[in-house]
C-alpha cells in the first residue's frame, strides 16, 4: 500500500484531516513523564480523530540517544497498536546522493515510518535515494511556514519565485513515483492557492504553521483543498499536545476543518 | 576561544587543512568493529596530521539509537583525547526557529562538537539559534558537491546564481558573529573561485568531494586560498578512512595541499 493510499484511508475512516505534531520538547512536558510516556497519552487521547501522527527529529535528538529510543518507542508503539495511522518523520534531511541512504535507513528501516519531509536545496539527483521508496511518502520543503522564509524562497528567476520552481520541478521530475507531497505554511496561504495551480488536485500538501505560529485555518483551506475536498494535512503540534485537553483541541480543530470541507 | 581560532592553531600545529570525514559506514567497516572502534583506530592514526574530524550524521543515524551512541562516544574521546582537534558534525540541518534550538542543542550540548553544517533554504530568521552560538563554526551549504547540485543552486535571479545570492547574504547579513563557513564542493571550483571573491579572504570555505567523487584538489587549492595560504578545509572521508593504510592516504593528502600552499 502507498503513503497516499494508506492516508486516503485514515481520512475517511477518522473524517480527519488533522495531523498531531508529537513535539514533545522535553521543558515543556509536564511532570516526570519520558517523551515515550508523554506520546503515548497524547496517542490514546487522539487516535480516532487524527489522519497522521507527526515527529520532528529536533525535539528527540535534543537529549541524544535517549530521545532516539524514545522516538523509536513512539513509532513502534503506532505501528503496533495503530498501523492503519501514517508516521510522518520531520527530519528535513537532505544530503549528497549515496549518505542519504543512512537517513532512508533511519526513517523508514528503523523508524518503520511511512513518510519523511527533506529539504529540496541540493536538487534531485541528490534526493533520489528517498524518491526511489516508491510506498513511502517524500514530503519536500516548498514554502516553509517561518516568517523569514522569503530570503530565498520568493526570489524571482525570470518572473517565478523559487518556491514557486520547486513546486514545477517536483511536480513534473521528481514525483515519478506518484510519491511526492510538498510542504507549505499555513502562514502562506496566497502561496499555497499558487502551488495548488501549479501542481494540480493530486498532489497532498504538508502543512504546518496553524495555531502556535499563527496561521489562518479558513484561508488554508480555501487555498489549498482539492476538488475531492481533501489534499491537505493540516498539522498542529503545540496547540493540542501542550493543551490543557488534548482531545478536545484536536477534535475542535478536526470539526473546523469539516464544517468547511462539507460548505465547500 | 571561536572555532575560527581553535581551527588556526590545529592548522598551524598539525601543518594541515586536512579534514578527515568519518564516514563510517557500517557495511564498510571491516572485520566486527564498532563505528567508534573503527573511528577510533582511524584517530589514532591520523590525528597529528588533520586540522579537524567531520562525523556525517547520516551514517550513524543509519543504525538508529546504537549509531547515535557511537557518534557520542566518537565525540567524547576526540574532547578528552585531543581537545585541540575540532569536531565538525556534518548534519545538514535546518527547521523553523525555535524548532532548531533541539539541533543546537544536539550537536553543541549534547556531542560538544565545534562546528555543524546547515542548509540555508529557510533563511537567516530559522536558523539564528544556530548563528547565536558565537564561539561556535555555523558552516553554511552554497555549492554542494553533487552532480545535479545546480537545479536550484544555479538559477539566476537577474545575472547572479542562487548560490552567489547564498554567498553575498552569508557573508553581508548572517556573518554578525563573524562565526559562518560555506559548504563548497571541490567538484566545482569554478564556483569556489567566484565565492571567494564575493566573501573576501576572511571566511573559511568546507570543501568536500576530493577523492571518491572526483573533485581536483589542484584547481580547488588555486580558486579557494586566501593570503594567508588557509581559508580551506579540504575534507575527504572514504578515501582516507577505508584505505589499506589511513595514515599514509591522509598523509599523502596533507602533503599533496602543502606543496601546493608553499609554492603559492
């Protein structure tokens, strides 16, 4: 089964287009709890109304080896007791071509995860060993949601922004494989309507940058859903994990979500 | 001390820009030998010869939590043993700010290394956490070693190539701290005669792809010197460290530079 389809499946079995980003920065876990622990808790209190469980890397290797087995606890713990919910590892990796056969060994050998986000700088020739993975999801770096992402991001060869080239190339190179998404901020939702023309209604879009960092959900939405009113997985992390009730953000932000996928 | 400075010692006491790349594949690594066993030997027998060691995350994550405790263990004996040496570890990271605050504290807390690579796609404003750590090497991608490094590297904005524009914004708006390096490959020394020129003769470029990926260490050593015959760190990793004899090829190496940087 294939990165898409298994989250095409999850979508419509949970009506959920929310991804639970596990940032468990460990200053701000509350009481003694390991990272492990702490996932687990938010996972009970979601599972059912979620279309991907999200790890970034930084906030595990922050403590070194520990945070690495508690990240391998976490997605161990998912396959096991969730399988039919897509891991996507946020490592934004991306290296010259052979060593990054090291980090596809990490996320998708050891990890067991299903999908990776990398950073599209040094261009797909160097990328290919994660394009290759044909079941996995290659979430590439397009419009990242940080407020400075416009330094390189927006500047413009001939008349088209860079993001904008990223979003071309991978979309008719990179995405042989059917196995290619893009990441957009939230924070950048006129970007996102661009990258929606450019790419088509198939392509699914990673984004981050609702909540904490301020995005606009309804914008998103209207910018970004494709025709089967789907095609993007709308992260939030600190605004659920860290919520004095994790369960009724995620369920809030899942109920916003459908109330507009169901107007549209 | 800066790493700069920490670096001008270990070059003037060892006579060497010589950086040994700890590529330490696991399916490479001959007989039954740990990676920090095999980089513990390839310590031993180089260290009087090298101005640093690059430790490439990518080939310890491979292995996952075992990978990164050989990592550790790789770092902690290059402290205590020669605490002169720099570390570098090659991680190619870079996410939105305070998300990178996890890598810093990865890569300088946890492993006490010297110096780390990041990519420069999100901009100056996601990767400040790393450029705050003054006394610390924020070692910047421009030009990438890769063959298919150009797909976004070369595009021009007006007449000026993308990994110029990464250049001109490192070296005027990034470089406050006076702590960032470029990544240039030795593989395109063109491009490393045109970055010098844009930076001036202070920075000091990490130039990978001598050796296995063909770089010619002449025309690298030509385009990339400053004044002071230095400025360079001229990395290779498995054709020094899965040689027959380590010693004698990072030897060979160092001499090979030297001649050069003498006769200049």
């Amino acid at each position: 089964m294939t990165f898409q389809e298994k989250l095409d499946r999850i979508v419509k079995k949970n009506s959920s287009l929310v991804c639970v980003g596990l940032d468990s920065n460990v200053e701000k876990i509350p009481g003694k709890n390991s990272q492990f622990l702490f996932n687990k808790s938010i996972i009970e209190a979601t599972n059912d109304l979620v279309c991907s469980y999200k790890l970034n890397t930084a906030f595990y290797e922050s403590i070194g080896y520990d945070g690495i087995k508690f990240l391998k606890m976490t997605c161990d713990y998912l396959r096991t007791k969730y399988p039919e919910i897509p891991i996507i590892i946020d490592a934004k990796r991306g290296d010259v071509g052979s060593t990054n056969q090291g980090y596809v060994q990490f996320v998708f050998t050891y990890l067991g995860s299903d999908a990776v986000t990398v950073n599209p700088y040094l261009g797909e020739e160097a990328i290919r060993p994660f394009l290759k993975e044909k079941d996995k999801g290659i979430i590439i770096l397009c419009r990242t949601s940080n407020k400075g992402a416009g330094e390189f991001q927006d500047l413009k060869v001939g008349k088209t922004p860079i993001y904008k080239i990223v979003a071309e190339n991978v979309s008719r190179k990179w995405n042989k494989n059917k196995n290619c998404l893009l990441v957009i901020g939230a924070t950048y939702h006129d970007e996102l309507k661009e990258v929606r023309k450019i790419v088509g209604s198939d392509m699914t879009f990673l984004v981050p940058g609702i909540g904490a960092q301020g995005g606009d959900l309804r914008a998103t939405l209207k910018a970004g859903l494709n025709k089967k009113g789907s095609g993007l997985i709308i992260n939030s992390s600190r605004g659920i994990i860290f919520a004095q009730n994790p369960r009724n953000e995620a369920e809030k932000l899942r109920e916003q979500i459908n109330r507009f996928r169901i107007s549209k």
